[in-house]
C-alpha cells in the first residue's frame, strides 16, 4: 500500500509539473542588436502574446543562434525567431516547424545582405575589393548567419571564384551588430551587414548610418521565419499562428503597428512553411560541397565520401521542405 501511495504521489507531482509546464512558453529570440535592446522591442508583444495565449511567456535572447536552436531541440524553448540558415537545422532535427514569416513595412517578403565600409573609405565597390588583394580587412558574420555569411559566401565571393582568407589582409566574425562597431571604429575596412539592421540605424542612429557606404548588395533573401515545436498542442499552435497572423490588425492596431515598426521595421507576419527554407537549403549545400571541394588535407576518396553523404543529407531535407510546399 505504501509503495502505491508513494507512486500515485510521484504520478501527482509530475503532473502537476506538466500542468505548470503548460502554462508557460519560452520565446527565443537572436540578438541582432544589444540583448536589451532586442528585449525592449519585443516585450510589447510578448505581453500580448502572453495576454492572447493565456500563458506566462518568458524570452531568451542571444546573439549565439546555436543556443536558441539547442533550446528548440531540448524543448527550453517552444517558439523562436531565426535567421533562414539557422532554421534549417531546426527543421532538420524533426523538433519544430516553419509556421510564419515576418513582412516589412513596406510589404516587402525579403531583405538584403550587403558590405559596408566606412563613408571616406577610398573602396567604392566589391569589384575595387577584388583588384586589390591583401589591402583590406573584413569581417565576416557568424557562420550560421545567412545574410552574415551564406548568402555573401555564396554570391559574392564563391560566384567570383575568390577565397576571402586569400583576398583580405586579415578576416575576423562576428554579429551584425559588431560588425558595424568594427566599421565605425575602423578596426575593419569592410564587413557583412543586412538591409534589414541598415534601415533601423538610418531611423535611430543616421550619424552613424551617414558614416558608412555600401558596396555590394545581394539578391533578395527571404523574410526571417518563426518557428515552434512540433509537439506543441495543436490548440497552443492554433494561437500562435492566430495571434501572429492578425497582430497589428484588432482592435489595438495602432499600438501593435507602433511594436512591429520598432521590432524591425515590420508591418505584420504571414503564414509559412518549411518550403521557405529550400532556396536557403540549396545555398548551404553548395557552401559544404565547395569547402569540402577546397580542402586540401583530404584524400580523394575521402572528398568523395564526404560529397555523397552531404548529398544524401541534403537530398532528405530537400525533401522534406518540398513536401511542406505541398502541404
């Protein structure tokens, strides 16, 4: 009989666990920005959220996109904010989904990577950058970055057939926000950026924004997308996608409107999928193969391996985005 009671009690607890669990959901959050300025863009809508969930909504924000996806992964983290090449590996795990992405002001589904350098720099373009070999420093983002580094890596540099480690004098990484430190300091010549932060410093910083120039600007990249957990319940995904897909459009429209504004310039969310990630996907893909390609310490057959098993990796994901298109 003790052994029983001992055992309904335990069941109890953890239920009870279970049940506080529920009431709370953890928002990750990458940190373009300062973590407290990300904070204070975002606390506006967690309220609501929390408010239109009916849970206590906490937030974890970090600069280090790993640790949100790790909290995705070890459910610390049930919905979260991420760059496109970040997500993939989320989505890759089977933990979470695609469920909507963010839309600018001025309606647009996509921003830009770009490099900056600083206004009275003498370097007027990438094409100056190239001619010049060993002349400048760069810095580059987090290589989990996708305006940071893949996109970058991918158009510019690969597309050009130029290795950055042999064309600049000196490569360092970093976030966004310390590349443009490292701009303005002077402490690099030229670094990876996004059109996305460019329009936020023109808004609130514009003697800074003044004192940079861009020189190379790529193709469209995809809106960020927001991710949650597969396992969620379906009623708590069904209030996520609802509250996100309609905020800045109740009746607190003006003041949501104001939030989305300062988050990144954003006029609203639109409902998505993983299929947003393939172009993203197809990108990374080409990034290992070229590395693995370049790698002088393996053996042919070694690049060989190497070479089937990441296209049989990416073969899989492939195909998991596409079915979500479907879907």
């Amino acid at each position: 009989m003790k052994k029983v009671l001992f055992a309904m009690m335990v069941a109890g607890q953890l239920l009870a666990q279970q049940a506080v669990a529920a009431d709370k959901l953890t928002v990750g959050l990458i940190a373009v920005t300062e973590k407290e300025d990300v904070r204070k863009r975002w606390q506006p809508l967690i309220d609501d959220l929390s408010k239109a969930t009916g849970q206590e909504v906490q937030v974890v924000i970090s600069p280090n996109y790993a640790e949100i996806v790790d909290g995705l992964k070890a459910n610390t983290i049930q919905m979260a904010w991420l760059s496109n090449k970040v997500a993939l590996d989320a989505v890759e795990s089977g933990k979470a989904t695609v469920f909507a992405r963010m839309i600018k002001a001025d309606g647009s589904k996509g921003y830009q990577s770009v490099l900056i350098t600083q206004a009275s720099s003498p370097l007027k373009s990438a094409d100056q950058m190239f001619k010049e070999p060993g002349v400048y420093q760069f810095a580059y983002g987090d290589s989990s970055s996708t305006s940071g580094y893949l996109v970058p890596e991918y158009y510019l540099f690969s597309k050009n057939k130029v290795e950055p480690a042999k064309l600049f004098k000196k490569v360092i990484q970093g976030d966004h926000a310390s590349n443009l430190k490292a701009v303005l300091s002077k402490t690099v010549d030229v670094a990876a950026y996004n059109t996305e932060s460019l329009d936020m410093l023109k808004k609130e910083a514009p003697a800074d924004f003044n004192r940079i120039r861009v020189i190379w600007t790529s193709p469209q990249i995809p809106n960020d997308p927001l991710l949650y957990r597969k396992d969620l319940p379906q009623g708590t995904k069904n209030k996520l996608e609802d509250f996100f897909t309609n905020y800045g459009k109740g009746k607190n429209a003006a003041a949501q409107k104001d939030t989305l504004k300062k988050i990144l310039n954003l006029s609203g969310f639109q409902r998505s999928n993983d299929a947003q990630l393939k172009p993203i996907a197809d990108l990374t893909l080409f990034s290992i193969l070229r590395t693995n390609m370049n790698d002088t310490k393996l053996s042919p057959q070694e690049k060989q391996k190497r070479f089937d098993e990441v296209s049989a990796r990416f073969g899989k994901l492939s195909a998991i985005l596409e079915s979500s298109r479907l879907n």
